[in-house]
C-alpha cells in the first residue's frame, strides 16, 4: 500500500465512553481506514501515535475521554485492498462454531495468524470483516499462529468490553469467572499425573525481532495446571487449564517442565518433532484450544464454547498407539 502526501497535519480524536479498554493499534484501525496493520504498529513504537501526551504501546488499553494523537497519514484510495483467497473465506466461514447476537466463535484452523501484521497480509479477523463487511467486528482475544482452536469474536462493543474486562482479570489475578482450557501433547513421560507451574514468564526479542518467551524473576504471573489424560507412545497427552493468558504461556510452561509441546519449534528439539512427523506425521504444534467458559451479563448469561481435536492431531495421537 503506497502513501499520498498527508492533506492535513496532526489531529486529535477523543476516546468515546463506548470504546472504554479497546485497544490502541485497534482503535487506530478504526481511524485510519485501509490502513494495514503494519503501518499502526509502526507509528505507535516509533512515538507518532500518543496517549493523553505520553507514548504508548500498541496493546494500549484505552479509556474514555483519552485524547489520541494521530499523524498525518494519508492512504492511496487507487490503492486495492489485499484481499483474503476465496479458498481462505470458505475454511473460515465452515470453521464457524458458535453464533449469537453479540458473538462468533471460529475453531480456528493452525496456520491461520488471529490477525494480519508482521508480514501477514491478513489473518482470521481480517479474512472474517471481509465475509461480513456490514458487520464490526473485533477480536476479543488471540491464539497463536499455530495453535488451533476456539477464537471469540465480538459483534457488539458492550460483548467485547465485558469480555476483555474478564480477560484483564483473569491476567492479573487469575479470576474463576474465565475458564481455558487446552489439549496438548507433551514431549516425554511425565513422572506424574497433575503438575502446577506457577512461574513468571518475560518476553524478550531474538534476532530477527521474534519474540521469545522465558520464565524469569522479574516476568508477569503466569499460572498452568498440566493434567495427564494418557501415554502415547512414549509421550504424554494432557488436558492443560491456564488462569492467565500469557503470550506462548503453555509453550513456555512445558518447555520449563522438561516437557515441551510436540511440534514447537520455538521452544522444542527439533530431532524429537523431525521423528515425529517421520512417524506419525505430526507437522505442526500440537496444541489446541478446547475450550473456552465465561459468563456475560453480569453472570447471568453463561457460555461454554468447544471445539473438538483438529483432524491432523487426533491422527497422529491414533499412530503413536
């Protein structure tokens, strides 16, 4: 997407009271229409994009009545929006597994990004506003590129403001009212049945600006409990429930196990994910959202939303005998 020269020069909008705890490079999107998801977080980290006067980062949680600096940016209206492939729609609007008026559940299919940057055109949110153009809708939460599963998307803000409310709870102090749960298939035999890993986990950057995750003292609470439901061949199938949503909590925690998710390339061994995609052709992580519990309205509308195993997992968790 090529830029025109800006038609005017620094503007602030204010924060309606409705858009209370979305997020910047969200709220920013809604601003700069066309504009991508790469251009936002470019000139949120690089300080043109200010909160009430003071930088901010993407994830930003506004509030209302906040004053957002924004540049000059003009984009090419000749300039086409990239657009999803048919092909990608179609998985998508066929991965559709729960639906009311306030959300949309997807069980999203590994390797599918939650949402478009970093040199990803588009992903699940972007692919689904394009189904439903007439719709808004936001992400209320993300998954890993990798990981398959359960997605909730909001169509109404006063559904994705609770929920994000649960989830920030559930972040700091790991509140009941917002159960994960998810299935993975740990490297090795776990010497135990049900292990707890409370340990605070802090990303960091590699080379090439990937983010790496490590437990650390100085890290965010993070808290996994590992149940075993069998042995494979070797290997450990668990049921994993988190009380807080790190980024690449699970991953982390069972790499600080001893234990890492088979397939993980980030924090695996490759000689052990190359075997078992020779034998049971495993080719990608083996971890997936099962399911996702909260309650809106207060507590008085609950909602329980799963999806089953993916296809690919569930074959090669056959082979391992």
């Amino acid at each position: 997407m090529t830029l025109e020269p800006p038609a005017s020069g620094v503007r602030t909008a204010t924060v309606p009271d409705d858009r209370e705890g979305q997020r910047l490079d969200n709220f920013l999107l809604g601003q700069l229409k066309g504009a991508p998801r790469s251009l936002i977080y470019k000139l949120v980290r690089s300080g043109q994009v200010r909160i009430n006067g003071k930088r901010a980062k993407p994830d930003s949680r506004l509030e209302g009545g906040d004053l957002v600096r924004i540049p000059p940016v003009a984009l090419n209206a000749a300039q086409p929006a990239s657009a999803a492939p048919a092909s990608m729609l179609e998985r998508l609007e066929a991965a559709i597994v729960f639906e009311d008026e306030r959300l949309l559940a997807l069980d999203k299919p590994s390797g599918v990004a939650s949402h478009g940057g970093s040199g990803i055109s588009f992903g699940a949110i972007e692919a689904l506003r394009q189904l439903r153009p007439q719709q808004e809708l936001e992400l209320a939460h993300r998954l890993d590129r990798d990981t398959s599963g359960v997605l909730v998307i909001a169509k109404k803000r006063s559904a994705l403001t609770e929920l994000q409310a649960l989830m920030r709870e559930d972040d700091d102090r790991g509140v009941p009212g917002l159960r994960k749960r998810y299935l993975a298939l740990l490297v090795g035999r776990m010497a135990g049945n049900d292990f707890t890993v409370d340990a605070p986990l802090d990303i960091g950057l590699r080379q090439g600006g990937q983010r790496h995750v490590r437990v650390a003292p100085g890290g965010k609470p993070s808290v996994s409990h590992f149940h075993l439901i069998e042995r494979r061949g070797g290997h450990s199938y668990v049921d994993v429930r988190i009380e807080t949503g790190r980024t690449h909590q699970i991953r982390a925690h069972a790499a600080h196990l001893g234990h890492a998710v088979a397939g993980d390339d980030k924090y695996g061994d490759k000689d052990v994910n190359r075997r078992l995609k020779e034998q049971v052709g495993l080719k990608r992580l083996f971890l997936h959202a099962a399911c996702l519990e909260f309650s809106l309205d207060g507590g008085r509308r609950p909602y329980r939303i799963e999806a089953p195993l993916a296809a690919d997992l569930a074959q090669a968790l056959a082979r391992l005998g």
